[in-house]
C-alpha cells in the first residue's frame, strides 16, 4: 500500500512538473546530461524531449561562455556547495538568445553520494527589457525636469543680457542708462554662470582646488557674512569643537556652501530663529553603509541647523534633486542643496539631512580628515601685473584674442597657440616661458590636461593655469590639482585673469608628488565606489567609468598606470574596453574582473602587457596580490 502511495505521489509530481510552461525544469545525470524535459522546457528553449534527452546541458549556453568553462565551473559549484545560480544569456533551439535566471541543485542519494543534478530556467528577457524601459523612463523623466529647469532659468538670465544690450544699442547719448545697462547685463551673466557652476557641482563635475583647511578657522571667517546675510531677527550661534581635525577641501567652495544653506535657512525662518553652525570630529565604523558612500574612517563634520518650519517627508525624500524647490516661481533655481550634495561627494565626503515639519532642518556634511600641511603664503604684490612671458593656448579664436590683449594690457609677453601639438613646439622652440595657460578642451589629439603634463616633463619648474567651463575628463580622481597648478573657470572677466596669472607666478613651484593613477570600469555603483574607496586609501589616484562608453572618453584623455575592468559591462565587454586602453597606453597592466573562475576568453588578444583574472566576489587581500602579479605596486606602501 505505502508502495502504490509513493508511486501515486510521484506521479502527481511529475504531472506537476510536466505541466509547468513558465519554468524551465529538468534533471541532469552525473555528468550534466539531460535526463527529463517538461514542458516549460520545450516552450522555453525550443527542443522537444526526444531531440534533447541524452544530450549535455552545456548545449544551452553561448560559444563564449563554453569557451570560458561556465557550465563545468556551474557543475563543479553545485556539487561542492549543494546549489548554483546565475543569471546570464541562454542559447534556444534556433541559435537565439534569451536572458535566463538558472538554478543548478545537487541531487544526492540516502546515502549522501551525488546521482545527478536539478536544473530551474526561467526566461527573464521580457522583464528585463520592462525593467529597461523603465530605467529609460526614469532617466527621460530626470533629464526632462533637469532640461526645463535649466531652459526655464537661462531663458529669463537670456532676456535680462539681451534686453539690456539691445537698451545700450538704441541710447548711445544717455550716459546714465548705459552705465545701468551694462550692470544689469553683467549681473544677467555672472548670475548664468553661477547657475552652470551649480550644475557641475550638482553633477560632480567641477573641478576642485582643495587644500587642506582648518575647518573652524573658516566657518569663523565666515560667521560675519553669516550674520549680514541673516538680518537682525535670526541669531547665529557658532558651536566649534576646539579640537577639530583638518579637512582636505576646496575651501572657496564650503564658503559657497555655507551660504547657499543659510539663504535656505533664512528662508525656512520667515519669523526669525536660530541658525547654528557646529563643527566636531567622528568615526564611522561598520555600520557607516547608512551614509552613502562614505567608507570607515574618521570624519570631521560641519553641520549647519535651524529652527524653521522643517520640511514634510515627500519634500525631504526629493530634496537633493536638481531643479526641485517648494519656493515660490521665480525665487529660486532649486539648485541649493543639489549643489552642497555634489560638492561633498566630489570631496570624498557625504551628506545626512534630517528635518521635521515645525521642529527645524539639519544638514550635516561629512568630510575625510587630512594631515595639516604648511601653508604657502605667496608674496603679496600691490598691481596685478608682470612682463613674464606666457604661453596662451586656445582654440576659440574669439576668447584667445581677449585673453591675450588682456595679458599684453598688463604687460606680459604673450606667445598663442590653438592646439596643443603647436603649443609645445612652441615651448621646445622657447626657454623663456613662465606660465602655461591652456584651455582644458583642445582639438589635434591632446586635451589641456595632456599639453601641461609634457610641458612639464620638458619644464619641471613652468607653472600652468588652467582655463575650463566643464572640467570632467581634465583632472584625474577628485578633480585636485597640484603645486604649480591653478585654475580660472570659465566665464572669467580681466581682474579674474590678472588675479590668477600673478598669483600662480608668485607661488614657489615644489616638485608635484609622483600620482599612479588607476582606471577603474564597473557598472555596479556600489562596487565602484567601494573599490575606489579602497584604492584611493592604498594611495592612487582613481578616475571612474560606469560602461564601455564613457571608459573610452577616458581612455583616450587620461595618463594611466593599471585599470580595473569588469567582463560584463551594460553597454558592452571589458575586452574591448582593455584592448583600446593597451592601443592608448601600449603594456598598461590590466585587471579583468569577472564572476566566472577563470575566464579564459578575457585574456584572448591580452598579452601584449600584463593581465590577470580576478574573480569575484574578491577581498582587499586578494586584490592586493593581484596588484603585485602585474607589477603594480600601491604607492602608500
């Protein structure tokens, strides 16, 4: 009787699985040939029973990952750990590929001994193109808010310029509107250029000149602006710690940002309040994963509060957002606070916003604590002027001849060229040169960044100015520049110009640390970061890509010495991304990070320089004895 039940109950289950046609499920022998086929199966992969029963499994996957052992390593995973799964591309009856979730279980005797294997294949392509379209959407959706708003505020900066231009046109003879005309059209562009220097920071694209800074000598700088700023119905209430560790930052930039969240907290404060400014020091340990992106270590943190009406949780969830504001049209770009997030996490640092409606707002910035270092005071001149001979390299003709009359009008000795090739024939041709000032985007090959680093190696001591409106692919990891290194952001008026000039060439030039600077290509966001993190406290300088794409921009304009590429890309393979960073950077040593044990495919067409598999998951261990395999050595130790 138990006898005719069992057999009873494996028939119920055998229908059960027969009739499944969502699911992918049959069994394995031993060796990974197909034992059983459900319909599921047949629906999912095109073979009928009797065409695949007796065949190997391996028949269902793609040439490549044959080629690369997947389906053993698949086998030999599921023997050892009872279970494998993954998800990649599947093979059909008809050669099409399909995108499979797949489960591969052991299946073992009474005794314990392995007598074949269960195999669960469910076709996810249609889900994943849904889950695509959806990411597009969302992205159409930011890029829509983003473009409005940005269309909606330099239309309105557009008309005052032109507006006030067209006045200076029609009144040649009134003295008096002309003089307002011009100050109105000036404000109009420096207010549109302030608005583009919030889109970088928001977008992490600026570039940044940081130093390290006494945190609380700043903020105490600070406070007086704070208070004219603030009016006499808001207090200001300074709580510095007296031990406060040195931050490595751009210190112009915390000003602009300590005012952008006092204008907020004014603001938020219509019948008066205090505004508090707090600095103290921390560690973030293990459970730092709450805030985004900052890994363990110690912090000095600049929190700013008030005692305003606070905001609702719909507001607080959107509040970095670009473009996203509750004032009222017309008094304010919505830009403020998207601005303070992209210049914390372009410094290494992060961002904890906590407000309650009718209880106040908090905002408090987190940044990495840096070694003090001596401050180079440069010899303070009383006129902006020189006749030191200056190397001006520009591709728009227009800004070079205002920029060089500029120079000339303060007496320097002008050299100009458009691109960076003649620029440094020019040099090679000339040993008089004591500044370079050069454009960051050039044609003919060689972007500022490129023209400087030659220049240098030619000229150790020559300073270089750099001039730039969007600096993404100019400066390696956070945008930091180095001794002898200064920049002047693009729009930039003729006091700006004298200022910077004079004060580089006053500045005692010390010889620039050696950089190894590592190329790292994942488009996992999370991983990427944590893997920059950890390279960046091994010392190296880090530039990051998230696809294939935006991995060769910066394979072509980088200096590199080692890159980090994963197999799997979303726009692409990492082989290809290596074997055009071997083109540009003939022997760079290459790491290929991959989720398959050995991916023998990866190294096909790679030994033209060092290269190594690591295999992940993979610790700090294990990528620091990969490092050594190809002769990298990290330059913190």
């Amino acid at each position: 009787m138990a006898t005719d039940t069992q057999w009873l109950r494996q028939l119920q289950f055998d229908q059960l699985v027969s009739g499944i046609a969502d699911y992918a499920i049959f069994l394995l022998d031993r060796d990974g040939h197909v034992v059983t086929w459900n319909e599921g199966a047949e629906r999912i992969k095109g073979y009928r029973r009797d065409e695949i029963v007796g065949r190997h499994f391996e028949l269902f996957y793609t040439p490549e990952d044959r080629a690369a052992g997947v389906p053993r390593h698949a086998m030999e995973t599921a023997r050892a750990h009872g279970k494998f799964e993954a998800e990649a591309w599947r093979l059909r009856k008809d050669g099409s590929r399909f995108f499979a979730n797949v489960v591969l279980e052991a299946v073992n005797d009474a005794s314990g001994e392995l007598i074949g294997f269960a195999k669960i294949t469910r076709d996810m392509t249609e889900r994943r193109a849904m889950e695509a379209q959806l990411r597009q959407a969302q992205k159409m959706e930011a890029i829509g808010q983003l473009t409005g708003g940005v269309a909606h505020d330099f239309n309105n900066l557009l008309t005052i310029i032109i507006g006030n231009l067209d006045i200076l046109g029609r009144e040649p003879h009134d003295a008096e509107r002309r003089r307002r005309a011009i100050e109105a059209a000036m404000q109009g562009a420096q207010r549109a250029a302030t608005l583009t220097q919030q889109l970088l920071a928001f977008s992490r694209r600026q570039p940044l000149n940081p130093r390290s800074t006494d945190v609380n000598k700043l903020v105490w700088q600070t406070a007086e602006m704070l208070r004219r700023l603030l009016g006499e119905t808001i207090a200001l209430d300074l709580r510095l710690s007296a031990d406060a560790w040195h931050v490595r930052i751009d210190s112009h930039q915390l000003e602009s940002t300590l005012l952008n969240l006092a204008v907020n907290a004014r603001d938020a404060m219509p019948d008066g309040g205090t505004l508090t400014l707090e600095t103290f020091n921390t560690t973030l340990g293990r459970d730092c994963l709450r805030y985004e992106g900052a890994p363990e270590g110690e912090y000095v943190v600049v929190s700013v509060s008030d005692t305003g009406t606070g905001m609702t949780g719909d507001v607080l969830e959107h509040a970095f957002e670009p473009f996203f504001t509750t004032k009222p049209q017309g008094k304010g770009t919505g830009l403020g606070l998207s601005q303070v997030y992209g210049f914390v996490r372009q410094s290494e640092g992060t961002v904890a916003l906590t407000s309650e409606v009718g209880e106040g707002t908090k905002v408090a910035l987190y940044f990495p604590r840096a070694v003090p270092e001596k401050e180079i005071v440069p010899e303070v001149r009383p006129l902006a002027h020189g006749s030191e001979r200056i190397l001006l390299v520009e591709d728009e003709e227009g800004v070079r001849v205002f920029t060089a009359e500029v120079l000339r009008e303060l007496g320097f000795d002008v050299l100009e060229a458009s691109d960076g090739p003649s620029a440094l024939a020019l040099l090679r041709r000339d040993p008089h040169v004591a500044l370079l000032l050069t454009d960051v985007g050039l044609p003919g090959g060689l972007n500022g960044r490129q023209v400087a680093e030659q220049a240098r190696e030619l000229r150790p001591e020559l300073r270089v100015l750099f001039t730039t409106g969007y600096a993404r692919q100019a400066f390696a990891g956070d945008g930091s520049l180095g001794p002898g290194y200064g920049l002047l952001r693009k729009p930039y008026l003729r006091a700006e110009v004298a200022a910077r000039v004079r004060e580089l060439l006053d500045t005692p030039v010390e010889p620039r640390r050696e950089t190894t600077t590592a190329l790292i290509v994942e488009d996992e966001p999370l991983l990427r970061e944590m893997l920059s993190s950890v390279l960046k406290s091994l010392g190296f300088e880090v530039v990051e890509a998230s696809g294939a794409a935006e991995a060769a921009e910066l394979v072509a304009s980088s200096v590199l010495h080692v890159a980090i590429i994963d197999q799997s890309l979303g726009d692409g393979i990492g082989e290809n991304v290596a074997r055009l960073a071997r083109e540009h950077h003939p022997g760079i040593p290459i790491i290929m990070a991959t989720g398959f044990a050995k991916d023998a495919l990866v190294l096909q067409g790679l030994t033209t320089g060092p290269t190594v598999v690591l295999s992940k998951p993979y610790s700090l261990a294990t990528l620091s004895r990969v490092l050594a395999e190809i002769g990298v050595r990290p330059p913190a130790l």
